[in-house]
C-alpha cells in the first residue's frame, strides 16, 4: 500500500509542477500567436482576443507564484 501511495503522491507532484505550468505555458503562447497572425478584420478575432486574455491571467498567476517561491526560498536561504 506504501508503495501505490508513494507512486501517486510522485504523480501528484509531477503534475502540479511541471505538467500544469508547461501547459499554461503552451496555451498562452499558442493564443498569442493566433491573435497576433489573425487579421483585424476576421470574425474570429474577438474570440482570440478572449481566450488570450484568459490565458494572460492564467498565465500572470503562475509567474508571479513562480516570483514567490523563489522570494521564500531566497528569504530561507538567507536565514539559514
């Protein structure tokens, strides 16, 4: 049971630190591309412009996330 337990938390870790920051990092980049290459005058352009906003977000969130782990672990290494 320790082993499946183990495995899992390993899954858990990889997934929340790696997979989920590279796939908002593909995402907000896949958007950024499709609306700087649509012409102003498509009509899917609002849509793009919508999703790279939200991609934005997300994407403004994990960098600064980003910023404060490497503030606390600056700010650890300092008191160490």
């Amino acid at each position: 049971m320790q082993e499946v337990t183990a495995e899992l938390f390993s899954t858990l870790l990889t997934l929340l630190f790696i997979a989920i920051p590279l796939g908002i990092f593909i995402w907000f980049i896949t958007a950024l591309i499709l609306f700087l290459k649509t012409p102003k005058d498509a009509p899917k352009r609002p849509k793009y412009r919508t999703n790279l906003i939200i991609a934005s977000i997300f994407f403004g969130i994990l960098a600064g996330l980003f910023l404060l782990l490497i503030c606390l672990l600056m700010y650890g290494v300092a008191h160490m």
